[in-house]
C-alpha cells in the first residue's frame, strides 16, 4: 500500500511503525475471509482490509477520529485471525493498537459510553472491586431486559446480563512440598478477572506443576497484565501496569530464579509476550520488558516441555475451543490437543474454529449484539461434535460459550490436572 506521510508525522515513533504496517497491506482481501465481524457482517468497513483504510485515511491526514471510523474500529474483536491468514506478514495487532490510542486521545465519545468504558477500566483489572460490582450485579440483574430495550444502555444491559449466579470462592492459598524431585521454578500469574470467576483454573495448575516436580514462586504486587485497557486505547493505562508486573517478576528472577512465567488466561499471555514492543520507547523497562516476554509461556506451552506420561483413556470427549489470543496471538495450536490426547481424552476440533466466540475481554458487554451472533454460531458449531466436555485456555471464552450451552466447560489445565492425579474438575460432577 503506497503512504504518503510527512517527515514530521514520521518522527512520531507510532506513526512511523503504523506506516510500516501499512506499506505491507496489498489488499488482497484474503483477511476477509477470517474476519468474524466480515463474516457476521459483510460491511468491507468491518474487514481488516477496511479498517486498514480507515486508519490509513485518519493517520495519513493528522486528522482526529470521528463517529463513522470508531463505530468500525470499535467492531474489531482484536481477534487476530487475519493476522494468521495474511500472505503479507501485515501487523494488524499493533497497527489496530496504535489506532486505538489515536481514537482514545483524540474523540470524544458519547456521555454513557465513556461512562461504561470508565467503569470497566476502574473495575475489571481489579480483583476486590470485580467481585464487589458482580456481587451488586446480581441484584440488578431483573433490570437487564429492560435496559436492553434502550440502545445506549445495552452494554450495561449485557453487564448485568453476564453477571454469574454465583461466584466459587478460592481455597487458602497453601504451599505444597514437590512429590518427584525439582525440575523448575515457576510464577504464576495470578490475573484479575480469572481468579474471581474461576479460581479453581489457577489451584489445579499448582496442583499439577507441583506434583511434576515444579516449585511455584509467589512474588509479591504483581497484577492486571494490562489487556483490558490496553485494547481500549487507554495506553499509560496498559503500561502501568505492565512496568508493576515487569519489576516484581525481574526482582523475583534476580534472587532466586524462575523457568518460566506461566499464563493460564491466554488473552493475558498475548499481551505479557508483547510487553517487550509495548515497552520498547522506555530506556529505563525495555530491556527488562524483554526478559520477561521471553519468560512468559502458556501453562500447555509449558507442560509440553515436561514429557507427561501417556494415561489410558478415559472414554470421554473433549470439544478444544482454541481462543483466538492462543492460535492466532501466540500461535500456540497443536501442544494442548496434543497432551489432552496423551491425557486419555479423545479430542475433536469444532468446524469453524479460526472464528472468535465474540468474548474478546470486554468485546461482549461493548458490542453485545456482534456478540451474541458469534457466540450462537460457536456454541453450534462445537454441540455438533457431540463432546462430552468442552476445553479452552481462556476464562472470557470459557465464560462467554458456558453461557450459551449446557455441556460443561472448563480449562484444558484442569483436565490434565484430573488425568494426572488431582480432583475431577468440579463442573464435571
């Protein structure tokens, strides 16, 4: 794609990299293809290859972001499922990323969407106030169908809508004395949403890597990975957050060491392994930022290095949702089939599995109409293997398809852990 930026707008180090990105864009239109919001759809302006005009049109003439172009680059799902498919190597990730940073600074959105959007940013990375607004959720609850009759309400409606019956409550936190002798040590990433909807995913991770012999490190003031604000364009935002997780885990491998940095969310682990790019303009974290995404590896990306023992099979079948922030953000695909399978699970892959389940961290309470189109075409498409347990490694998709079906879901961790000595997965009882 021929560019036509200025010199001066090229000494802004995100422009510069946006131009980059560009020039790659042949305009082939394979992306269309594998976009869910084309497919969903058919507007081009809701393709990759369209948005790519429109932030080509925005960067390219300085000019601030208006309705039109938010309403189509707000559709993005960031599912990065073009970035797969596309014969040029175009970044979308980080192209779609500064775009957002230039929507965010320079529009202004209506009344009740800055509202909803400063309510989540001040909620969601947080653990406390999480489960506090889920708890005051529930109550509101009887209100979501009403909301969801007014058009700017119908995030808040999808809020209350989402909001669980119930919340499990974590066990006491416990060390665990290794079973075999050590063979790594490893921080987990606590998380924020995933812990107060499902900390269960977390507790069978300790479980499994401590019997496999691998000593969990729990360094203090780590947080949020920073996801959540960062796909809404709020950038310092992210990077707070990303410097606070860089700085306890180089001090934790700066005194005693870690293998490795296990994510157990895989929209989290996308992000933690980009925060070497997101960090790369400060002199003072880039390095760092670095050491930690190279530390970072999903908990299957792991647990694939450690040579698990085949179990016998256990008669069950098992559905694999693969979110879009592990096939196509980290390009993980085949090591979680492959150790359910060695686990004694027989797996089958839904048709259609390169499309998004509409999650996408926020994504269903902003745009929830998309949303809910994406969700019954998944749900579908995973009931017709017939499985008996559905598998994912990320709670925004395990939340979002549990709610649109009744075989039960849960994370691929928690199989293993099962298969490999611990308790049946609670949701299988």
């Amino acid at each position: 794609m021929q560019t036509n930026f200025t010199a001066e707008q090229l000494a802004d180090p995100h422009v510069a990299e946006s131009e980059a990105i560009l020039r790659r864009c042949v305009h082939c239109g394979f992306c269309t293809a594998t976009c869910p919001t084309y497919v969903t759809l058919g507007n081009e302006l809701d393709s990759p290859r369209g948005r790519i005009y429109l932030i080509k049109d925005m960067l390219e003439n300085g000019r601030a972001a208006d309705a039109e172009v938010v309403k189509h680059l707000d559709r993005c799902l960031s599912c990065l499922a073009c970035t797969t498919t596309c014969p040029s190597g175009v970044d979308y990730m980080h192209l779609i990323d500064n775009a957002r940073v230039h929507v965010e600074n320079t529009y202004r959105r209506p009344l009740v969407d800055r509202l909803i959007r400063n309510v989540l940013a001040f909620v969601l990375p947080y653990p406390s106030r999480f489960r506090a607004a889920l708890k005051l959720a529930r109550m509101g609850k009887p209100f979501g169908p009403l909301l969801g009759r007014f058009s700017p309400l119908k995030p808040l409606a999808a809020m209350l809508t989402l909001a669980p019956a119930n919340l499990p409550q974590p066990l006491p936190q416990q060390s665990r004395p290794l079973a075999v002798p050590k063979r790594g040590r490893v921080a987990i990433l606590a998380g924020c949403a995933q812990p107060v909807l499902d900390p269960r995913i977390n507790e069978a991770t300790e479980r499994l890597l401590t019997r496999l012999g691998v000593e969990i490190a729990r360094p203090k003031g780590e947080g949020c990975c920073g996801a959540l604000v960062h796909h809404m364009g709020r950038e310092e935002q992210a990077l707070d957050f990303a410097r606070r997780n860089v700085d306890v885990w180089i001090e934790e491998v700066e005194k005693r060491g870690l293998d490795a940095i296990i994510i157990t969310a895989s929209g989290c682990g996308t992000t933690i392994k980009d925060y070497g790019h997101m960090l790369r303009l400060d002199p003072a974290y880039a390095e760092k930022a670095r050491r930690v995404s190279a530390l970072a590896k999903d908990i299957t990306e792991y647990l694939a290095m450690l040579d698990l023992p085949k179990q016998e099979s256990r008669g069950l079948t098992v559905a694999y949702h693969s979110a879009c922030s592990m096939q196509h953000g980290q390009k993980i695909t085949l090591q979680p089939k492959a150790l359910l399978r060695n686990a004694g699970f027989a797996v089958r892959d839904p048709t259609e599995g390169h499309l998004c389940c509409g999650s996408a961290g926020t994504y269903n309470i902003l745009q929830p109409e998309i949303s809910a189109q994406l969700k019954a075409r998944k749900v579908k498409n995973i009931e017709a293997t017939k499985a008996d347990i559905i598998a994912t490694g990320n709670i925004g998709c395990m939340t979002q398809i549990a709610s649109g079906t009744k075989t039960p879901t849960v994370h691929t961790v928690e199989l293993l852990d099962w298969a490999y000595g611990g308790p049946k997965p609670d949701k299988l009882s």
